[in-house]
C-alpha cells in the first residue's frame, strides 16, 4: 500500500498548480479550470484520508463535491458567456469597471 | 442504524418550508403575466410560515441542544435565532426587491426563488454541526448570490460583480475543501459536535498536529471570505457597488450574519480549546479589517461603496464576539446575534435609500445626490439619518448597544487593547458616516445634484426604510427586546 | 408622609420633549409661525422649571439623607445588565436642574426677540427643546447608561445648533468640528462605562458609588475609570486638550451659545465628575489630575482671550477658563464649592451671551470688538446689564461671581494636596486676567474713542423681550452668590446646606480646617484687590484710542510713556503686563490652537486620509490582485497557526 | 508495498501533476481543457488505488465526461481559444508564483513530516470492515449519514439550474427594462 504521506504530497502539488493557475492565467475560462484542479485535489486529500479512517463517510463528501463544482462551473460559465457578449474579451483584467 | 425518528423532519422543517416556496416561485415565475406576482406571494408566504417555523423550534430556557441527522444538524437556540436573522435579511430583500422587479418583471421568480434558496443556505450554516453541512450550506448560499449579483444581464457592472464574486468564492471555496479535508485528517471526523468538548481533541487540537494548523487556516481562508475579512474582503466594495442595490442589501444582511454565526460554531464553539492558537490572528484580523475599511471609507464617494467599506469595518467589530467566545460562551454568542440583528437592520434600511434615489436617478449614487435631502424629502432624510448615526454606534439607536456589548464582551474576555483600538475605530468611522448626514441636512443641492425625476411610487421599498429605521430606533431605547432572546439563545451553548 | 410630586421626576424632562415633538412634528408646517412655536417651546420649558421647584420644595423639606431613585420601568433586563429606567433627583440634580431650567426659560424667552426675523424657528425651537429634554435626562438620570444617553443627545443637539444656519459654510465646519472631537470624549466615558460594569457589575450610581464597592476596586481600576470619565469630561466641558471645539461653537445662534456653550451643556464634565466624587476621592492620583488640567486650562484660556478681537470667541475663551475653575475645584476636593460656581456661572456668562447677543442685534451682525464701540449710549440697558455681569465674572465683591470664585480660592489655598500653594497662584494670575480681558471686552465695545462713539450711535437697544431676561439675568449674577453660598457664616451657605448629603465625601483633601476667619478675610481682599487692579488698569487702558494698543504692540508707545503720569502707569502696565501678556496670549494661542493641538489634530486627520487614499488604490479593480491578497492571507494564517512546528 | 500499487500510483501522480501544469500553461484554452481532462482521469486512477473504484468511475463521468465538455464546448461556442494578448502584469504571476510555491512546498514538507492522521477522535480498531469504495458503501454513507447534505446538494443544483436559465435566457435588448423607466438598480 502506498503511504497517506505520498498523496498528500501529490494533493497539495495539484492545489498549489490550481493556485498558481487563478493567480498568472488571464483568461476567465482558464481560472475556472484552475479552481476545478483545486477541488480536485481538495477531493484526493478526502479519498486518500478517507481510506486511512476506512470511513465511507468520508468518501461520500467527495460525492457532494462533484457537484457542487458541476453547479459552479455551470453558473461561471454562463457569466463568462454574458461578459464575451458585453465585452467581447475574456480577458479577467479587462474587468475593471468598478474600482477605489 | 441512523435515527430517523421526528427529530430530523422537525429540524429540517424551517428549510423544507423555504425550499418548497422557492419551487413555487421559480416554476411560478414563468407563468406569464401573473408570473411575478405569484413569485412575490409564494415568497412572502414561505418567509411567514418559515417565522411560525422558527418560533415553535424556540426552545426553554432549561433545554439542551438536540442533534439530529444523524448528528450533522444542530437544533439549538442560537441556531433558531441566527435563522431568524437571516429571514429578516430576506424579508428585506423581497421588499426592497419590487423596486428592481419592477422593471424586470420577468426575472421575479428567479429573484424570489434565488433569494429563499440563498436563505436556506444560510440557515443550515447556521444549524450546521457539521463542516460538510456548513461546506454545503455555503456554497447554497454562494451560487444563487453569484447569479443574484450578475442579474442585470446587459449592465457591464452588474456582470463583472457576479464574475469576480464568482472567482473568488470559488477560490475561497477551493481553500475551505482543503482546510475541512485536512481537519478531517487531524481529527478522523467532520462533525462539530463530536469536536466539542471531546478530551481526546486537545491531541488532534494541539500546536503539534500540522493536520490541524493548516485546516484551520484554510477553513478562515473560506470563511473569512464570506465574512469580509481584511485580507480576503477587497471584492466587497466592488460587488456590492455592482450588483443590483437590492442584491447588496441582501448580501450586506444575511450571507455575511451566516458567516459569522458559522465562525463562532467553528472557532468559538468547536476549536474554543485551542483558543490560544488562534486567538492571536483573528486579533490582527480584527484590528487590520476594521483600521482598513475605515480609513479607505474616509475619501469614499460612492455612496455603495461607503456602505461597502463600513460593513468590513462592522464585521472586524463582530469579530471580537468570536475572540471573546472562549472565555465566555454564552454572552459572547449573546452579543454576536444581537449585533447581527442590529446590523441587518441597519445595512437594510441604508441599502434600501440607496435603492429609493436610484429610482429617481440614474447610475452611481454618490454622497454629492443626497444635499439637500432634508428640505426635498424631509422623512427619508430623517431614516437615512436616524440610520447612519447608528451605524456609527451613537445612542440611542440598536448600533450603540450593538457596540456597546460586543466592546465589553471582549473587555471581560481581557482584550483590553483591542478594544481599546476597536474603540478609536469607531471615532473614526463616525466621520464618514457624519459626512453623509452633512450633506443631506447641511449642503444645498447644486445645480447637477438635481434629481432627474420625481420619486416614482416603490412603496414596499419606502415601508422598508422605514420598518429598518423604526426598529433601529425601537431597539435602541428597548434593547432588552432582542437582548434577552438573545440571551436565551446564548444560554444554550453553554 | 406621602409627597405629591416625588414620584413624578419624569414630569422634568417630559415637557421639553412634548415642545420638541409639537414643534418638530405635530404642527403643520404652515402654522409654524415664531408666536406659536416660541409660545410652545417657552410655556414647556417654564413647566419644567416649575416641576423643578416643586419637587425642590419637597426635597428641600425632606429631611432624611438622599433620597432614592423612582424607578418607572424595565429598561434593559439583560442577562448582567440590569438596568431600569430610573430617575434620581437629590440635591445635586436637583440644583443642576433648577439652574438649568431657570437659565433656559430666560434664554427660550429672549430667543424669541433674536430669532424674530430667522425664516425657521420652527426648527431652532424644536432643536432647543429637544436640548433641554436630553440636559435634563442626563441630569436626571440614574445610571451612568442613561445618563450617556443624555450625553450623546446634548452632543447631537449642540451638534445641530451649531450648525443651524447651515448656509455659513464656516458654521458646518465648526459643527463638524464638534460633534467629532466629543466623539474622542465620548469614547473615552464609553471605556469608563465598560470599565466600570467589568469592575462593579453594574452601572447604577447607588451600586457603583458606594463606599463598600468602592473599597473592593482595585485602586488601578479606580484610576482607570476616574481618568477615562475625565476624558469625556474634558471633551464635553472643552478642557485642554480637546477645548479647540468651543470657539469654534461660537458660529451658532447667540442664545445657543449662551444656553449651551455657556451656561448648561459645557457643565455636564462638571457634574459627571462631581457626580463620581466618591470615584474621584478615593483615587488621588485622578483628582491631581483634574485639577492640574483645570488650573492650566483656566490660565491658558484666559491668556488666549486677551488677544481676541471677536466678542464671542473673548466669551469663549471666558467660559473655557472658568470652567477650568470648576475643575480645580473638583480637583481639591471642593465639589460643593465647584458647583456653587457652575450656577453663579451660568447667571453671569448667560447675562454676557445675552448682551454680547444684543449688541450685535443693535449693530447689525458686527461681532468685532475693534469695529464696535460707544454702545454705551444708545443701547443703555444692554450696557449695564454687561457691565453688571463683567464686574461679576471678574471677581468684584460682593458679586455672584466673587463669592463662588474666592471660595474655589479659599479651597485651593487650604487643601492638603501638596502644591496647593501653586495651584492657588496659578488660579490667583488666572483672576487678575480675567478682569483684565473682560474690562477690555466691556471698554472697546460700549466706550472706546471718539471714532467708536460715532460708530455707536447708529446703533439701537434691542426690544424688551430680549433686555429684561438680560436684566434678569444680571440681577442674578449680583445677588445669586450671596443667596446660595454665603460664606460666613458657615450655617447660612444654603447650597453647603442643601447638599450636606454631599459634604460627606466632598471633604477628602479639602481640609477640614479652613483657617478660621482671619485667613478666609485675607483670602477674599487678595482676590478683590487681584480684580479690582486688573479691571481699571484694562478699562482706563482700553477706553481709550484703540490705535495706542496696536501702536505699543508695534512697541512704538514710548512717546505716550513721557507724556503724561497717567499714561505713565498706563504704559507701565502695558510693558509690564500687556506687553509680555499680549505676546505670551499669541504664544499661547499658537502652540496650544493653531500649531499645537489644532496641528496634531489635522495631521492625524491628514495621515488619515493618505492612508485611506492609498489603501482605496489597493483597490484596483483587478481580480487576480484580490485573489493574490487572499493567497497572502491565506499563507500568513497557514504560517502563523503551524509556528509550533515551524519556528 | 505492493509493486502495481507503487507503479500505478507513480505513473497516475506524474501525469496529474504534468497535466495540472499543461492546464495553466497553455496558449490554447481546447488545449488546456483537454489537459483538464486528462488530470482528472489521472486522478479518477489514483483514486482506484485508495480503494474508491465507485468514485473513480464517477470522477470520469461526471468530472471529465461533462464539466470537460462544458468547458470545450463555451470555448468552442466563443471561439477564442488563443491568447493574443501579451501578459501586462507579469509582476502579478511572479509574486503568486513564488507565494504559492512557498505555500505549496510548505505544506507539502509539513505534513509529509508531520503525524500521521488518526491522532484524532477516530482510532481505527481492528475490528473494522476494511474499506472498499463500493456503490453500496457510499449509497449506505450518503443516504444514512449524508442526508441533509444531499438534500442540499440537490438544492445546489435547483440553484445553479434556475441562475444559468436567468443569466442565459435571450431577450431582445430593451424588452427586460420597460421602456420609460429610468434607474434600473
């Protein structure tokens, strides 16, 4: 069996990657993606964690968090289709209407 | 086997009353001419029934909290009374809401539909004895929020609040995934209610256990999110200046009352063992959001903005409740409910002239468009008055005591710096809530100050005003009203 | 024996509250003419004074101890935090009140006349009552609680007066200035507040000022509590530092200035510490305190005052030094003799508002001395009545304010508190300048030179509704000492008799042993000859040319040195004394108002605003910043809740 | 530690990782969604090896079989899928980067360092039933544990279902706001 170590290891690389994707990525759609390798890693550390408590319970969150991140992607991605329609870009610094 | 006895039916009920009307109202809201209507109706009435709920759930004095679904819900009387809140945040929200509906009429089931599922998120973050129940409450909360923020589909600002509140909820809500994953790692459950007062948790609660350290963090990372804290507040001023005025009402009331509750169940109630790790940062969050806001508030002129900016600064004021809340439970969750009332009331009522001027002018509502209020319309220059001397905390109005007993809870609990600092803040803040007062009762209105029509009738929006303003004042001088409900709900987490 | 109108203290406050709302709200808009908003406001007014003298009467014949509070209803009945709604009249509220009452009824009936052209009354009289009604609250009031009730209203309402004439854009910023820097003192009585129900477990007087609860504090958080309350007082009673509002205040409507910056609202430091005495007398280290500030507020002031030219900033300074006086009192431990002053204070400084008010009725809105002058003539009864009350405040036997100002004296000179001796000199210089710059006031504006008699003469005496509450007023400043502090002998001090309740604590490092006569007698002649050299060296100076005063302090006067004898000692007096006391007035104007205080207070304002502007640039609109400011966040918190392990 | 186990992990965990970096790196956004995808099935196979085959098949239909196609398919619909613009706040990717790989390597190093999980409440006992990850398993979780949370969940989903029809229906311009009104909030 591989250690619990390992996978946290690998699930805090991924979360830092997502990190890293919403701070230097421009594009709206991309920030999503970055968000979802976020959860996802969020939901390995849950899986690997779960298999170390042999909780079911705790592999079920992983569940919930599926789609929740279905329903947010949903939503973010018809926003970013208004803002291309308002503004022709998807650029997320174009986005500065509203400042000070 | 789970028990699925009466307990969890009971429970769930103020949720299920409030699910059930926003169904109507959004299948409602399609069916044409009448759509909005039954929209409004099936939403009042759900909020009504949703009340009658709450107050039969309101438990004696004597009574314990009782755990149901499988231990995930709490029903207490702080749960009760926080939900309460929030239903006033919402009932605000579908008044104030008329005024925006009226020129979007085909939006009103959405509106109303969206604004009862938000409430019930925050209700079972209120409830939640559970991190994943809290998760999941939250994120019912955020997506109708994201979607109520970018309503107004062909305003650019209203598209780009819903956008970045979009980013960096879900960037928050990353966070908060990690941090309740690694608590579930510290601690080998999520429940709440297992982590209160168990000896075995001083273990997994100590400084030694990264597992916990880490989660912690990121689960304030989350909710300090919600709740506007210096560092994670700087989309407040701009989501709340783009959204629809009756959005940000409802955000400034509700969403962020839950998000304290859900704080003070977390740090205050669950992590209250490990105080001493983590009293010290919530300390300089207090003191950094409060001294931020305020001082970025002086040079506000946009009138949301400055709204904005006070209410980071009131939720670094709410936060000494939850730095109190080790040292005494009770009175601090006293303090914190009556503070949040208080605080939905006012933000409320201030929202709603916001949204009142903007029916008789276009665009941003700068502070400028208030002069001369006073001599034009002598009444709401006095709501708008009485409201914005509350919020900077003067007698006799709710703001005072809201203060008052949140600066001697944390005086008890021994913060007398903080306080100290609290204190000096809320000098400062008095001057650009004042500037506000100046410039209605004391600035003539210029020439392009004017406003660009009469006021056109909204009168659900003025009875809000009004209702905020009467009640800010009738706590004020009886503040005993909510003070002692309060005070039973505290009790019970004793 | 059952008493008639003890239960019904709630009558003080309750009528000036009904003139507010009938003026403010009941009364259609069109039917606000100034005959029935002034009668309403008036006629409330006068039966809150005559509430007041019943019940006076009834306290008076009511010869147990002090008399309990009448509580009315549950107020705030919360978990700890149990406080009724409870008023309390004994002695001390009830001279405070009477003061009050009786001083506002005269002020209410002479506003009538000065804001007979104003286009609002309607306003100005609701404001003013609405005043009243929270004054008297706070007098009234049982519990530190509802008192700071009262507190913030009388700040909220001298808020708003100051303000009134809300076109002057100087007068907003003078309203602005206030309500901000009572803010500062009022966060400093919210502290003491908090304190005070972490320390004692409740916030009503009977608890808290007990002796027992008293003896259990610590002697720390007595401090803490009597220096806290003092800064709220500070603010409100415009003691050093935070005096700079008062001048300032002046932008109001005379009768405002007289009733409030004068006469009543400006004492509420006074009674808030005078009303803790048993706090303040069982921490030294406070009283010390108050009564340094007091002593060096008193000469500051009055050493600013010499150098104004503007007859109600002269009043300001005035009301700033002598309440200075009251502090010092306080802070020997003379609280009945402070109090003594605060009445005798109200008469003569409300008589100098009032006249000061209806000279500039008679010369149009002229509010420099230097332009005024020879009012004497034309406006006679405005003239005496001013003339009465400069020789009051500035201390000539037998006057109001002669007998309240040397018993301070006399107080100061024989406390046991180690610098007395200092103190007392201090207060004694304070004397002589106040003479010294009352009789300028008086001299420039209603003598002067030719060239200002000329001035005068187009001036005309103000109507009757105006002059006979002056006349009144100044009747009181002669005889108002002497009728409540008589000082020998001891049994004939009404005030010291009334208040025997108070006497028990109001002797802690006020020495038992006065002195005996002998010292009291050479007391009171130093005082007087103090006075009366410092009122007709400034009247004789100052009647004459005003030129020769610019002229000396270009220190170009030698020449009217030689002349003459007369001017001789003229000159002597301006070298000696004008001269250095000219110079050190501007000093002290400078380093305590404009580059001082005033400087600290707009720098900090300043800092305030860069801070704000470069915290709002922050907010750049940029969502990748945002999300960047939580990952700081978010690695801060990490770091911080792991430095078990890290560090 | 059994071999397969170690290989697969090894190999799954590195093409995660690379795809994880390809998804923020790419000019092309179909590219980057494509990566998306194949990070999340390297993750759908980690999760094979943590006994949680049900999630894993999960994880490939829900994760990378729709919410991948959502992506392709609004990139595809908007058509923009270079990015043409130069990067004007370059200092903004420097300063996150170094932050976040502080943050990442600090974690990371801690918690490898750190104790093991199970200090907690839960101690396993030797009794327990070894997990397996079946559909029974977490249908029992779910459905006797979880279910206000899954009554929430299905909330979630009304929510986001109502907000996406409100934010994508198409009316002609100028039909939402009657004419004549003014100051739509």
């Amino acid at each position: 069996m591989v250690p619990l170590s390992w996978y946290v290891a690998v699930a805090c690389v991924l979360f830092t990657i997502g990190v890293i994707g919403v701070l230097a990525c421009r594009r709206t759609i991309v920030i999503l993606m970055a968000i979802e390798l976020m959860l996802n890693a969020g939901n390995l550390l849950l899986v690997a964690l779960a298999r170390e408590f042999w909780s079911a319970q705790a592999q079920a969150i992983v569940l919930f968090v599926l789609a929740v991140a279905a329903a947010e992607v949903a939503v973010g991605l018809a926003i970013i289709v208004r803002m291309f329609e308002l503004k022709g870009t998807l650029d997320i610094d174009e986005v500065n209407l509203m400042k000070w | 086997m789970p028990d699925f006895g009466l307990l969890s039916p009971i429970a769930a009920m103020p949720m299920a009353i409030l699910s059930v009307a926003a169904l109507v109202a959004l299948v409602g809201g399609t069916l044409g001419r009448r759509g909005p209507a039954i929209a409004r109706i099936s939403s009042m009435v759900g909020l009504a029934l949703t009340a009658a709920g709450l107050a039969s759930l309101w438990a004696d004095r004597g009574s314990r909290a009782l755990l149901a679904f499988t231990d995930t819900l709490v029903l207490d009387n702080f749960g009760v009374f926080a939900s309460a809140a929030f239903l006033l945040g919402a009932v605000f929200a579908v008044l104030l809401g008329d005024a925006y509906l009226r020129d979007h009429a085909r939006l009103a089931g959405e509106y109303h539909g969206l604004v009862l599922l938000a409430t019930v998120g925050m209700i079972a973050m209120a409830m939640a004895s559970d991190l994943v129940v809290a998760f999941l409450g939250l994120e019912l909360l955020s997506i109708p929020l994201y979607i109520l923020a970018g309503l107004s589909a062909r305003d650019a600002r209203s598209n780009e609040a819903s956008l970045k509140y979009l980013l960096l909820g879900a960037f928050g809500s990353g966070f908060l995934l990690f941090g309740i994953a690694l608590l579930f790692g510290a601690t080998g459950t999520t429940l709440l209610s297992d982590m209160v007062g168990d000896p075995r948790l001083r273990m997994a609660l100590s400084p030694a256990n990264l597992y916990f350290a880490a989660g912690a963090a990121m689960l304030l990372v989350g909710i300090g999110f919600k709740a506007g804290l210096v560092p994670f507040h700087m989309w407040v001023p701009d989501v709340y200046q783009g959204a629809p005025t009756p959005v940000s009402a409802f955000m400034a009331t509700g969403p962020k009352a839950a998000a304290f509750v859900l704080l003070f169940r977390v740090f205050g109630q669950a992590f209250a063992g490990a105080a001493e790790q983590w009293t010290g940062i919530l300390w300089a969050m207090a003191v950094a959001t409060m001294t931020v806001a305020n001082l970025a508030a002086l040079r506000q002129t946009e009138l949301k903005r400055l709204l904005a900016y006070s209410s980071i600064s009131h939720a670094g004021t709410i936060l000494l409740a939850v730095l109190a809340a080790p040292k005494d439970r009770a009175g601090s969750a006293q303090a914190l409910l009556f503070y949040v009332v208080a605080y939905a009331l006012m933000k409320a009522g201030a929202f709603g002239v916001v949204v009142w001027l903007q029916r008789q002018q276009e665009g941003d509502v700068s502070i400028a468009s208030l002069r001369g209020l006073a001599s034009r319309q002598p009444g709401m220059a006095l709501a708008m008055g009485v409201l914005m001397f509350s919020l900077a905390g003067v007698p006799p109005m709710a703001g005072f005591w809201a203060k008052a007993w949140v600066f001697s809870e944390a005086l008890q609990a021994g913060f007398l710096g903080l306080t100290i600092l609290a204190v000096i803040n809320s000098v400062v803040a008095a001057r650009y809530y004042l500037r506000v007062v100046v410039a209605m009762y004391m600035e003539e209105a210029g020439a392009a100050d004017q406003p660009t029509a009469e006021p056109s009738g909204c009168p659900s929006a003025i009875a809000a005003i009004w209702l905020a303003a009467a009640l800010t004042v009738l706590i004020g001088l009886v503040p005993g009203l909510v003070f002692v409900l309060g005070g039973q709900a505290g009790a019970m987490l004793r | 024996m059952d008493f008639l109108w003890t239960k019904h203290i709630w009558l003080i406050p309750f009528w000036p509250a009904l003139g507010a709302l009938a003026n403010g709200v009941l009364i259609p808009r069109a039917r606000k003419t100034l005959d029935v908003v002034s009668t309403v406001a008036i006629g409330s007014v006068a039966m809150s004074f005559l509430c007041t003298v019943f019940l006076t009467a009834e306290l008076a014949s009511l010869r147990i101890g002090n008399p309990a509070p009448v509580e009315y209803f549950r107020w705030i009945d919360a978990g700890d935090l149990r406080v009724p709604f409870a008023l309390l009249f004994d002695p001390l509220s009830a001279t405070m009140c009477l003061m009050v009452t009786g001083v506002g009824l005269l002020i209410h009936i002479y506003s009538m006349g000065y804001m007979a052209h104003d286009p609002d009354p309607g306003r100005f009289f609701t404001y003013l009552n609405l005043f009243m009604a929270m004054m008297l609250l706070l007098l009234l009031a049982d519990s530190f609680l509802l008192m700071f009730v009262g507190w913030e209203g009388v700040g909220l309402c001298s808020y708003l007066l100051i303000g009134f004439w809300h076109r002057k854009e100087s007068a907003n910023r003078a309203g602005l200035k206030a309500f901000l820097v009572n803010r500062v003192g009022d966060a400093g009585f919210l502290m003491a507040m908090m304190l005070i129900f972490v320390t004692f477990g409740s916030l009503r007087f009977d608890e808290v000022l007990s002796n027992a609860a008293i003896r259990q504090a610590s002697p720390t958080m007595l401090f803490a509590i009597t220096a806290l309350l003092f800064v709220g007082a500070t603010g409100k009673s415009a003691q050093l530092p935070l005096h700079v509002w008062l001048p300032d205040a002046m932008e109001g409507p005379t009768p405002v200035s007289a009733l409030i910056h004068a006469a009543t609202m400006v004492t509420a430091g006074v009674y808030v510490v005078v009303r803790c005495a048993a706090l303040y007398s069982a921490e030294g280290a406070a009283s010390a305190l108050v009564a340094w500030i007091g002593v060096i507020t008193a000469l500051l002031a009055s050493l600013i005052a010499l150098a104004q030219t503007d007859i109600k900033r002269v009043l300001a300074y005035s009301t700033i030094s002598q309440l200075g006086y009251m502090f010092l009192a306080c802070g020997v431990g003379a609280y009945v003799a402070a109090i003594l002053h605060v009445v005798t204070h109200a008469f003569f400084k409300a008589c100098l508002f009032l006249g000061a008010g209806s000279a500039m009725h008679g010369t149009g809105g002229q509010t420099d001395i230097r332009k005024m002058g020879g009012l004497a003539k034309t406006m006679p009864r405005t003239t005496v009545a001013f003339w009465i009350a400069c020789l009051s405040i500035a201390g000539i036997a037998p006057l109001a304010g002669f007998v309240s100002k040397d018993e301070i004296l006399h107080h100061v000179f024989v406390s046991t508190y180690a610098p007395a001796r200092t103190l007392w000199t201090l207060a004694i210089i304070t004397a002589f300048l106040t003479a010294v710059y009352m009789f300028r006031l008086f001299a420039l504006t209603f003598h002067g030179d030719e060239q200002a008699m000329k001035r005068g003469a187009h001036a005309h005496e103000s109507p009757s509704v105006m002059t006979i509450p002056l006349m009144m007023l100044a009747a009181l400043a002669i005889v108002g000492g002497l009728a409540l502090g008589l000082p020998y002998p001891p049994g004939l001090h009404l005030l010291n008799h009334f208040m025997r309740g108070w006497l028990i604590i109001g002797r802690h490092h006020g020495a038992e042993d006065t002195g005996g006569l002998g010292l009291a007698l050479a007391l009171a002649a130093i005082a007087l000859a103090v006075a009366v050299s410092g009122a007709v060296l400034a009247f004789r100076f100052f009647r004459g040319p005003y030129r020769r005063v610019e002229l000396l302090q270009r220190r170009l006067g030698f020449a009217y040195t030689l002349l003459s004898r007369k001017l001789y000692i003229d000159e002597l007096y301006d070298i000696v004394i004008v001269g250095p006391a000219v110079g050190l007035s501007r000093l002290a104007a400078d380093v305590t108002d404009t580059r001082g205080i005033d400087g600290i207070v707009h720098g900090a304002a300043a800092i305030a605003y860069r801070a704000g502007e470069g915290l709002r640039r922050l907010q750049t609109s940029h969502t990748r910043v945002y999300a960047l400011a939580m990952l700081v966040g978010a690695v801060a918190l990490v770091l911080y809740l792991a430095r078990g392990m890290l560090f | 530690m059994a071999w397969p186990h170690v290989t697969c992990f090894g190999i799954s965990s590195a093409l995660a990782i690379t795809a994880a970096v390809m998804v923020v790196t790419r000019r092309n956004a179909v590219h980057a969604a494509l990566w998306l995808a194949v990070a999340l099935v390297s993750t759908g196979v980690l999760y094979l090896t943590l006994s949680a085959q049900f999630l894993a098949v999960l994880q490939v239909i829900i994760y990378a079989g729709a919410i991948v196609v959502l992506f392709l398919f609004v990139v595809m619909l908007l058509n923009v899928n270079e990015d043409q613009a130069t990067d004007r706040r370059r200092w903004l990717a420097v300063v996150g980067l170094a932050l976040a790989l502080v943050w990442g390597a600090g974690t990371a190093l801690l918690l490898l360092a750190g104790p093991p999980a199970g200090t907690g409440l839960v101690v396993r006992t030797p009794g327990d039933v070894a997990l397996r990850g079946t559909a029974e398993e977490l249908a029992r979780a779910v459905f006797e544990h979880h279910a206000l949370a899954f009554e929430l969940v299905s909330l979630i989903l009304l929510a986001a279902m109502a907000g996406v029809i409100a934010l994508a229906r198409r009316t002609p311009r100028g039909a939402e706001e009657i004419p004549g009104k003014r100051g739509s909030p």
